[in-house]
C-alpha cells in the first residue's frame, strides 16, 4: 500500500501499525480507507481493520460500526489502547469482531476471545513500522498510562532480558572460541 501524503502523523503512524499486523497476519497489504469515525482504517482482500486513537475507548457503538465498515465479506479487526470491558468483549464476540489492544511500544495483543483464536501471543512490529509511533505526543499517551498502569519505558525485567541474552551470547562465544584454541593446541 502507498500510504496517503495528506494524512496526520499520527493517523500516519497507526496506518503503518495495522498495515504490519496485516503482513504478519493475512500476509498482504490494504487500502486506506478516508472513514470519519475512526483514526486510521484499512481494508485488504480478506480484512477490514479500524484503529481507535490512543486514548480513545472502545465503545458499544464502535462494533456495529466495525461491522459496517467497508466489503461485508470480509473479516473485521478493532485496534484500541485502552482496556477493554468484558461486557464489549462479549458484544465483540458476538459479532465476530477481534478485538487487539496496542501500546506505545508497539505491542499488539489480544483483547478478546475471536482476536485469540486469530493470534494467541502478544506480537511487535519490525522497526520500520514501529518508528512512526514515536511521532505521537506523549500527551495523547497519558490516559492510556493512567487506565493500564504501563509507563514509556520497558520494565525492570524486560531491560535485564535483553542484557541477559546479549551477556549469553558474548559468554558462548568466548566458551566456542577457547574450546577451538584448546582443540588446535594453540593454547
């Protein structure tokens, strides 16, 4: 998809989140699709997908609205920042509309029983489609850290995991190369 010229960034920036998750789910590209009520939408051979700007919660009107939302043959994903209640969860369900939570980072998960059956795990976009996320203002950010409690920066954990594999990784290489001095007696 040619991504359109005159759209804001940060619609810009949700359009290259949902064209990712597109590749990686239905392994092709959509259209953008110039609809008012929602910040970005993309419709693609098998899909329709809509994003809620971040902040935005998903209400009882928006499923309905999904479900009228481009081809009627097609399935139908609904992107939000926010929690989702389990009452919505339910009327998502029952429309067969999956549901898939995004933070700042790029993590999209999950929010509903229809959008586990299509992807179980939570899943990050490659970097070329997460960088445009950095243009949203951390402002527009702050209601989603007041509902769910996650900050800008990766946790205590999250951090240590990465030097623990990078710190692995150095040791076995250290380890293959000793081991390879030794067999040729060179040490």
């Amino acid at each position: 998809m040619n991504m359109p010229s005159d759209v804001p960034p940060q619609t810009y920036a949700l359009l290259s989140l949902v064209q990712a998750h597109l590749r990686h789910l239905d392994k092709t590209d959509g259209d953008y699709l110039p609809v008012p009520q929602w910040e970005a939408a993309v419709e693609s051979a098998r899909t329709v997908a809509a994003v809620k700007a971040p902040g935005l919660p998903v209400t009882a009107e928006d499923v309905p609205m999904i479900v009228g939302t481009g081809s009627p043959d097609r399935k139908r994903r609904l992107y939000t920042s926010m929690p989702l209640d389990d009452d919505l969860a339910t009327l998502a369900d029952e429309s067969d509309v999956a549901v898939f939570a995004y933070n700042r980072r790029g993590r999209l998960q999950a929010a509903n029983r229809t959008a586990l059956q299509v992807q179980p795990r939570a899943w990050y976009p490659p970097a070329k489609a997460l960088a445009p996320m950095r243009i949203i203002d951390e402002t527009v950010w702050e209601p989603v850290a007041a509902a769910t409690g996650e900050s800008a920066r990766p946790g205590v954990f999250e951090a240590a995991a990465g030097w623990i594999v990078l710190l692995t990784l150095i040791a076995f290489l250290a380890a293959t190369a000793y081991l390879a001095l030794w067999y040729f007696h060179i040490i």
